[in-house]
C-alpha cells in the first residue's frame, strides 16, 4: 500500500480503531499517526512496524504500567498517566 493509500485507509478508520491492521498501518507517516491516532496508540501499538515501536517519542505516549502513581495525581479510578506525564519516566529520560 502507499503512502497516500494508506493515510486514505487510516483517516477513513479513525474513529473506528477496532478495524485497523497491521497492513494498513506499514505506511503510516508519523506525523499522521501523532495527529489522528494518538488517542488509540496503545490500542494499535503490536500493529504498528517496528520502526515506530521503537521510537522514543511516541513510547511516551504509552501509558505508564511501572509507576502509575507518579504524576502527582492519585488514580483509583482511570487509566494510569502516560509516560510523559509520569514524573519517574520523565526522571529517567
Ligand atoms: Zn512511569
């Protein structure tokens, strides 16, 4: 799939995460990713290619399992904080 196809296919799905795969995500530039799909990275993130799986930048967008604790805030209900709004990842970068 191109590049162009590919951000056809995508921004069709944005609002329908559960329909995408690892194919249509293989030409994903990253600045779209970053502008349509952000909200859904850690849905879509084992469907992404490796390349983007191992940037450093958008693994701060994963939420934090190691210490959901410590932005500050405390979540007993929720979802814990991304790593960029975790202070001990923030800490360690
Ligand atoms: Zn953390």
């Amino acid at each position: 799939m191109s590049v162009e196809n590919c951000i056809e296919t995508l921004y069709l799905k944005r609002d329908n995460p559960d329909e995408i795969t690892s194919s249509d995500l293989k030409n994903i530039p990253k600045s779209f990713l970053k502008y349509y799909y952000l909200k859904y990275l850690s849905r879509i993130w084992n469907l992404l290619p490796i390349h983007l799986q191992e940037d450093k930048e958008l693994q701060q967008y994963l939420r934090c399992r190691r210490h959901p604790y410590n932005n500050g805030n405390v979540h007993y209900d929720g979802p814990p904080p991304r790593r960029i709004d975790c202070r001990i990842c923030r800490n360690e970068n």
